[in-house]
C-alpha cells in the first residue's frame, strides 16, 4: 500500500469516528440512555477525531 494510501485510509478514519460519535449521541440521547458527562465525553473524542483530519489536510 502507498503512504499517500495510508494517509488517505487514516484521513477517513477519523472523519468516520467524527460522524459515528455524532450520530450515537443523538441517537443515545433521544432514547434516553445517555448521561451528559458521557454525552460531551463522546462528542469531544468527535471533535479531536475532526481536529486530526482537519490538520492532516492542512499538511499535506
């Protein structure tokens, strides 16, 4: 696999965890499953995952 592949597969990655942890909080919180401590916890791991795609598209 070529490094620009890699850095792609990662790149996406990160931007799949960003959405996943976006749409699991709204769906947690509309069934009332979630508390907010875990609720801001997951969305912060949402916000770093963006945060590193955004740097790496920056840097390439």
């Amino acid at each position: 696999m070529k490094k620009n592949n890699v850095k792609e597969l990662i790149r996406l990655i990160f931007k799949a965890v960003t959405l996943a942890m976006g749409v699991a909080v709204v769906a947690l919180s509309i069934m009332n499953k979630l508390d907010t401590q875990t609720a801001v916890t997951m969305l912060g791991i949402g916000v770093a995952g963006s945060g590193v795609a955004l740097l790496m598209d920056k840097n390439s």
